[in-house]
C-alpha cells in the first residue's frame, strides 16, 4: 500500500456576522493562520487552527463542514491517524458530500465574472441592468474521496477489519469506483482472506485486462496452491506481457514450474531402491520442468544480474540441463556477489 499522498486548493474566506464583532475577528484571525500555515506546508499546524474555525461557526450557528473537512485532511497530511480517522469517519457518517452552490455574474462594464452569495444573486437576476450571464453551478461531489482517503488511512494503520467494512460500505454507493475496488483486495490481503482476495483479482483482471499489477498478485495467490500451478504460470505470463521487466514475475514462474524441489529430490531418493523405474520417470520429468524454466531463469537474471538467487537459480537450471559452459560462468557469478554480501 502506498503511502498516503493528498492535495488540494483550500479557499480562503471571509467571515461576517452582524453585532459579533468579536467572534468575527477571531474567525478571521483563526482562519488566517490555517490558511497560512497550509500554505506553508505546515499542516500539524493547520489542522486544528482548521478546527477552530470549524468551531466557531458551529458556535454561531452555522455548521460548515468545509471546515472540518479541511481540518481532518491536514491531520491526514501531518499523518494524525487518530485525529483524521475520527473526522473522515464523522464527516460520512454525516452524509456530507462537499457539493456547494457558486452563484456569479458577469459585470457588463468590465466583463469580469463576480461571485456572488446565494440572496444577492436571487435580487439581482433578471432586475439588474448592470449584471448579466447570471449562473449557478454545483461542484463536484467530495464523498468518494472521503472513503478513498479514510480506506487508505485504515490500511495504512493495518486497520484492515475496519477497512475492508468502510470499502465494502463505500461500494454500495459507488461500485464503479477502481480505486475502492482495489483498496478492498489489498484489506483481503492484509486481513490474511486469501479466498476474498483472489476473487477481487480475478474480478478486477476481468473487468481491466491490462493491469499487470492485478495478474501479478493474482499469480502469486494462484501460486500458493500446487493444483492451481498452470494458472498461476498463465497469470504471470500475462503480468509479464504488459510489463516485460517485471523481475518477480520471472522469478515466480521458475519456482512455480519447478513446484517443491526438496520434497521431489528426496522422493525420487527414496525410489531409487524400492521403485527405480517410477524414480527414473520422476527424473525425467524433472528435467522437462527445468527446461521449462530456464528461458524465465534467463529473463530473471537479465533483469537483475547482480541478485544472487537469480545467479544461484540459474546456475543449478544449467547443471541439470547439461549446460556445463553456463554452469561454470553462474558458479563464477555466484562467488563473485557472495563476496560482495554483508556479513
């Protein structure tokens, strides 16, 4: 997961309110500081000068949840898990959406486009000689990035029980939304629901053939169940399609391919003596798993030259498989990095 990156324009405003001369001046000053402190990317700061102002609107009886919305987006940016999981939390439990009404018009001497408050606007449409062009526009809804960013939040602090209830909450409204349907595979994931998870994989390579990332994992989860080795080997075939240097998927199909080369070594040693011809047979087919693995042991290796498992991999690929010139030049590779490796 990565780590939570957020951004946005806050806006500035002006606060009024008639014979509250104190409480005025102390949202202005109040919401200076937030802004300045904002701007100054000084968002430990921000957040609960944010707050204040939040307050005191509440305070005078207008409940503008701009306000605490840009409170808990600072506390997300100063990472106060804490603080901005309570508010995100608070602001969708509440149902607010961040859609707002602009009202403008178009001032006929100077052409410019004047915002205007909702009453004004109102009295001047249609009666004003000196304003023209009068529009109102909604803004976009906010409330898909409160579950985005709250999601993140959660899996950040491993809250994935929380996670994967906000996520499956924020489907129901928005199940189109790829960023929520890809948080919710990586809280199966972190939540250790395997079964879960591949099936969000699989769902979202269906619906998005071309995300390597997603026929990466879903190989990697294929690759954990020996009867599922072929389809995991097709999924990191595809992730390698769309992304031919993608070294782990290399690296993932030579140990798929291989399967469990402990247990068929000492199978095939305990044959010898009791079985020879049935030992002979897993012999050979061990060699055609390693000639089947050796073009995606060269790939690996290509990619990273300098990873010793790659070398040591490929060099044991080679002795199997007779290639003895190759086999000496991965010993000589090996020994090389090995010297190289902390001890």
């Amino acid at each position: 997961m990565k780590k939570l990156i957020l951004g946005i324009s806050l806006m500035a405003s002006t606060f009024i309110f008639a014979q509250k001369d104190d409480v005025n001046a102390k949202l202005q000053a109040a919401n200076k500081d937030a802004m300045d402190a904002y701007n100054a990317k000084n968002y430990t700061s921000a957040a609960p000068k944010f707050m204040e102002v939040y307050n005191l609107l509440k305070t005078s009886g207008q409940d503008d949840k701009i306000y605490l919305y840009y409170a808990g987006l600072n506390y997300a940016l100063s990472n106060n898990v804490d603080e901005a999981v309570k508010i995100y939390s608070e602001l969708i439990n509440s149902g607010y959406t961040g859609v707002q009404t602009n009202y403008t018009a178009k001032n006929v001497k100077t052409g410019e486009v004047t915002p205007l408050d909702k009453a004004t606007w109102d009295l001047m449409k249609g009666k004003s000689k000196d304003y023209t062009d009068f529009k109102s526009e909604q803004t976009p809804s906010i409330e898909p990035d409160l579950y985005e960013t709250l999601a993140t939040l959660y899996l950040n602090a491993k809250k994935n029980d929380e996670a994967v209830a906000l996520i499956e909450k924020g489907l129901a409204k928005y199940p189109n939304n790829a960023k929520l349907k890809s948080y919710l595979g990586t809280a199966y994931y972190q939540a250790g629901n395997n079964e879960k998870f591949m099936a969000s994989l699989k769902e979202e390579v269906t619906k998005n053939p071309n995300n390597a990332e997603s026929w990466y994992n879903l190989g990697v989860m294929q690759s954990k169940d020996p009867a599922m080795a072929d389809q995991a080997i097709t999924s990191f075939q595809k992730a390698i399609q769309l992304n031919p240097k993608n070294s782990n998927a290399y690296q993932n199909i030579v140990y798929t391919v291989l399967g469990d080369e402990e247990k068929t070594v000492k199978d095939i040693n305990a044959l010898r003596k009791t079985d020879p011809d049935k030992a002979t047979t897993m012999i050979e087919a061990r060699k055609e798993r390693f000639n089947k693995a050796l073009p995606y042991a060269e790939k690996w290796y290509q990619e990273m030259p300098t990873d010793i498992n790659a070398v040591t991999t490929l060099k044991e690929i080679y002795s199997i498989t007779k290639n003895q010139a190759k086999m000496k030049e991965m010993q000589g590779k090996e020994t090389e990095l090995a010297a190289k490796q902390p001890k």
